[in-house]
C-alpha cells in the first residue's frame, strides 16, 4: 500500500547527542514537510522540501537539519544544538499543485524523548 | 502574520450528542481550509476541506462551512460516536502565491465521546 514510513516510532537520546529521524514515502510526491508536535501547540512546521536537492527553513529550523537526495526520502536530523527536542515528530508529504494548495498525507509519527 | 485560532479542550459530549467545534482563521487572501483529525499514537488525516467561500467540505458526518464574512470554519457533526474519540486540527494554507501547501495549523482540539 502506498504511504509514509516513519522510523523509529520511540526513540530515546542523551543530551549532547545527534540523532536522525527516518521518513520514507511511495506516494510519489513532490513535497516533503517535517513538524514537530508539542501539547498545546498543535503543530510547527520544521523545515520543507519541494524537490530533490533543495529545502527550505520552516518556522522553527533552528537544531534541526534535513536533507532530500532521493524524491522518496527526507530525513530529519536533531541536532544537540536544539534545546528542548523532547517532542512528537510528524513527517507529511503532498502533491505540489501551484495554484491551490493539496492534502498532506502524514505519517504515523516519531516520539523522541531526550533523558 | 496568517494564524488559526481554534476552541481549547477537551470536548466532552454523550455519544449521540452535537458536536460543534469552533475554528476562526487570520489571512491575507483566499487561503484553503482545512481539518485535520488525529486519532491516538497515530498520525493526522484529512478529515475535510474548503477551497472558497461558502464552500461545504463534508465527509464521514462531519461538515464545515467555509465563512469569509465572519472568517471561520467550524467543524459539525450532528450525531458523534465512542469512534469519534481523537484531536482535530483546524488548519488553513495561504494562497498568496509560492508554497501554498504549507499548512498553518491551530493547536487542536481532543473531543472525548463517553458511551
């Protein structure tokens, strides 16, 4: 079936380390998007990629970084240089329409707890 | 800058009960709307959407009316079910040009069905 993979689902870091968040996708889409989900907060969005080798700064890049080599691949990485990375990680992906905007299709998240 | 504002839970309502949560919006434009649901330890999915005013996204029951004269969304269902237990995002994409998926979400609402 198509969809997003996210990987690990739990995920459990020491301060000071580097750790990387897996998010795969067979829909063939264009756009890829990383959030992140705090209580209260809903959703912010991390940083997005409407095409291969390019990204762009969401509004709370800052610890993060990403890469997109491959259209079906946009790993996230969280950095010991975030402060308060304990958090729920959503990774979507959507067709890039131009003129209106799509469905982002989500997939089932990755709950990183840093001891 | 463009923002969503959506009632604080938690909803608590009797299976069979009306359900009316409220979702108003901030926006240059004609933007997109949008909500989202996301049931427990699971990633979000589109519930339903609204392209342009006084467009009525409908789906499993559930029904918005997009309001351009008072700028809000909210999110109806006349007869909710145990089933219909989650958190539902309000969200809006600006239609100003350029990344128009980038979604703006508010911060969710968790609706508890009791039987």
């Amino acid at each position: 079936d198509g969809g997003i993979t996210q990987s690990p689902k739990y995920l459990f870091r020491k301060e000071g380390q580097n750790v990387t968040l897996s998010c795969e996708q067979n829909l063939n889409h264009d756009a890829m998007y990383w959030y992140r989900q705090d209580p209260g907060q809903g959703l912010r969005l991390i940083y997005y990629s409407q095409i291969v080798n390019d990204f762009q700064k969401g509004d709370i890049a800052e610890g993060y970084s990403v890469s997109r080599e491959k259209k079906e691949s946009f790993p996230l990485t969280v950095t010991s240089a975030q402060k308060n990375p304990t958090a729920f990680y959503l990774c979507a992906s959507s067709i890039v329409t131009g003129g209106s905007a799509g469905e982002l299709f989500f997939g089932e998240g990755s709950r990183l707890t840093v001891l | 800058g463009d923002s969503v504002t959506q009632m604080e839970g938690p909803v608590t309502l009797s299976e069979e009960a009306f359900l009316t949560i409220n979702c108003t919006y901030t926006a240059t434009g004609y933007p997109s709307l949008f909500w989202y649901v996301q049931y427990p330890g699971e990633g979000l999915q589109l519930l339903l959407k609204a392209t342009k005013a006084d467009d009525k996204g409908s789906n499993k029951g559930f029904e918005a009316t997009y309001r351009k004269e008072t700028t809000s969304f909210h999110l109806e269902k006349g007869s909710v079910q145990v089933s219909d237990s989650a958190v539902y995002f309000c969200a809006l994409a600006p239609n100003y040009g350029g990344a128009t998926n980038k979604l703006i979400f508010g911060t969710g609402t968790l609706l508890a069905v009791q039987p």
